[in-house]
C-alpha cells in the first residue's frame, strides 16, 4: 500500500496542532503553580504582620498606633490574596474547602485586628486583659494560616503531578512525531530523488508515495505516447475507439508479462439525463476529463477506451486482483470527489463500474458484456461504486 503525501502533512499538522496545545496547557500549569507561590508568600506574610503588631512597644502610643495600625492594613489585603482564585483551581483543587479555609482565616483575622485596636485604645490598668485576648486571637489566626498552608502545599504537590504527567505525555507525543515523521519525510525525499534521478540500468524504481507514484506513470505515459492514426481514437474524448481498442489490446497482449489481465467497464450515472442537460462540448469535456483521470492509473500494458455507448473500458494488467480492484474503487472515487466544467458552472458526476477477471477464452465483446450486467447491480444499489462478480455471487466495494 502507496502511502499518501497529503495523509502524511494532514496528520503532521495534526501532531504539531496537539504538541502546541500541549505546550500551553503545561505553561498554564507552571504559572498556576507560581500563583501558589505567591499565596504561601502572602501566608508567611501575615505570620511577620502579626509577630510585628503584637511585638510592638506602646510607651510611645503615638508612634504604636501608627505600627499596629500599618500592619493590621497590610494583614487584611495578605488575607486577601491568599484567596486569590487562579485558572487550575476547580479542576486540580477543591473550590469547597479552599473557601472554607479562607472564611475561617478571615473570621480570625477580623478578630485579630478588633482585639489588637481595643489593645491599642484600652486604658493602662486593662492594657494586660487586652493583650491576653490579643495573644488569644494571635493562637486562632496562626492555626487557621497553617491550615491554610497545608493546603497551599498539598495543592502545589497536586499541580507538580498534573504537570509532570502532561509533561511525559508531551514528551512522548513530540518525540513519537520526530521519529515518525523524520522516518515519512525520508521516504518522500526518496521518491523525490528516484523521480529526478537518470535512468541508467532500466530498472523500475521503488516509489512509495502515491502522489509521485501518479505522476510518475503520467511522464511515462505521454513519454511513450506516439502518434495514433485518427481512425482509431474517440473524437470525443481523445481515447481510444472500438477499433484503436482492438488493435492496441491486440498489439500489447504480445507482450511477455507475468501479470493478469483484468477489465473495469465505466458508466455515468443518470447519463441519458445528463446529455439532455449539457451540450455536445461540455459532454466532450467530461469524457475528455474522464479519461485523464483513468490514465492517472494507466501502465504500459494498459488499454483505456470509449465504446459507441459512451462507456469507458479500462484493460489492466496487474499482478494481484487486490491491487487492480483498488485502483479502480480510487477512480470512482477521484470522479466523485472532483468537480466538472460546464455551461451551466461546475457540476458533480458519479460512475458505476462492473470489476472482472478477462477470461483469456472470452473475446473483448464477451467480457464487456459481462461487465454491463455488473454496472446494472451496482447502479441498482445506488451507483458510485464497484460491482465485482466473486463466485456467481454479486458483490459491492462501495
């Protein structure tokens, strides 16, 4: 199987897109884990902001109010940031109990701040009962900033893991697509050089990509196309008439080849409709269109030709029925995939097509016979696509 060139960038583009979507989640991760930083820097903050207002000499109230004072004013905006929400939380972290947390280390701040102001304010015979309390509140609050802590820590350890884990996974996946697609970018640099190199010993060189494949055997073709007597070629399409069909099936069967000869009979779908609809040149140019997609496929012992019905017979010599069978289903399919010139604009056809073994006891005549009874089931069951004959049982590839 012929790899694609279009499959290969489509699916490299599509590593590149999720190695950069993994890029960004892993840089989202490491700014949430530096936001936790910054909350344990405001937590052991308000340790400095309580030791400070506590510690404070009230010999000089003056200047103690304007410390204490300072300090509970910088204690409530650390409170605050400590509940700073970031991106990560609702998914590595639990909203719940972090609220929880904050509510209580608010609630203990504030009655902090309320017993070192009555500390402040109160009379010197009560200065020691208000500092008692002060002490009391100071307890609360340190144990509700170590709960917080815990949990800042415990969140820190969780959003480390996340983002090793997205970490490797980005690893792996980047490596997988160097090491993948280094390997595929080879192989079109390979078919690259066979197609430019010099044919010097004769040999058939190995293409592993279908696109140079296809343009391969089109250089090769019009490379060996010599001038055909008008007689024998379709005025419509340029291929080959009945008669240019016998005479280049008659002179290529000669040929020594180990291959089997096969037959593919096309027809369009709604044709008697469609010629009814269009004009003799925009019919022309269809067929004409028809048959450079046919000979996309085409090989030296192939026959393409377009009988008096208007159908499209195609001769392949292969090596395996698989091998032909898939070249065919891939012309039905480019027909419907692609888009034909008119008069009226672009318009879509489809082919039916009847896939055989050519008996070499039958004639030509025979074998197409056959393979107009096979367009008939497949046109039965809808059309666009391949009906082969396996065992006096009808099947369908499309």
């Amino acid at each position: 199987m012929l790899l694609s060139i279009r499959k290969i960038f489509f699916n490299l583009k599509f590593a590149l897109l999720l190695s950069v979507g993994g890029m960004f989640v892993l840089t989202a991760q490491l700014c949430h884990i530096s936001s936790y930083a910054d909350r344990l820097s405001a937590l052991k903050n308000q340790h400095a902001l309580i030791e400070k207002a506590v510690k404070t000499d009230l010999n000089d109230i003056g200047m103690a109010n304007i410390v204490i004072n300072g300090a509970l004013s910088e204690l409530t905006l650390a409170v605050k940031h400590s509940g700073d929400e970031e991106l990560f939380d609702m998914i590595i972290s639990s909203n719940d109990e972090q609220a929880s947390l904050l509510r209580s280390l608010t609630l203990s701040s504030e009655m902090f701040q309320k017993a070192a102001s009555r500390w402040i304010t109160a009379a010197q015979s009560d200065r020691d009962s208000a500092f008692e309390n002060v002490l009391t509140a100071r307890t609360a609050m340190l144990a509700d900033i170590d709960h917080m802590v815990d949990y800042q820590i415990q969140s820190i350890t969780q959003a480390v893991s996340t983002a090793k884990i997205t970490g490797i996974i980005l690893f792996i996946i980047i490596l997988s697509t160097f090491l993948l697609y280094r390997y595929r970018l080879n192989q079109i640099h390979h078919d690259i050089e066979k197609a430019c190199a010099i044919d010097i010993d004769g040999s058939k060189p190995t293409i592993l990509t279908e696109e140079i494949d296809f343009l391969m055997k089109r250089l090769a073709r019009r490379s060996g196309q010599t001038t055909t007597n008008p007689t024998l070629l379709n005025p419509m399409s340029g291929l080959n008439n009945e008669k240019g069909m016998l005479t280049a099936f008659n002179a290529k069967k000669a040929s020594k080849s180990a291959n089997t000869l096969f037959l593919c009979l096309f027809e369009i779908d709604n044709f008697d409709i469609l010629s009814k609809t269009l004009s003799a040149e925009d019919i022309g140019n269809i067929f004409k269109k028809l048959g450079e997609i046919i000979s996309m496929y085409e090989q030296p012992l192939d026959v393409i030709a377009q009988l008096d019905d208007n159908r499209l017979v195609f001769f392949l010599s292969r090596n395996s029925k698989e091998v032909a069978l898939n070249e065919c289903d891939k012309i039905v399919a480019t027909v419907n995939e692609s888009g034909f010139s008119s008069a009226r604009g672009t318009i879509k056809i489809t082919l039916s097509a009847g896939f055989m073994l050519k008996a070499p006891i039958k004639s030509l005549e025979d074998s197409i016979f056959e393979a107009r009874k096979l367009i008939e089931k497949a046109q039965e069951n809808g059309g666009n696509r391949v009906a082969q004959l396996r065992d006096r049982v009808d099947s369908y590839n499309r």
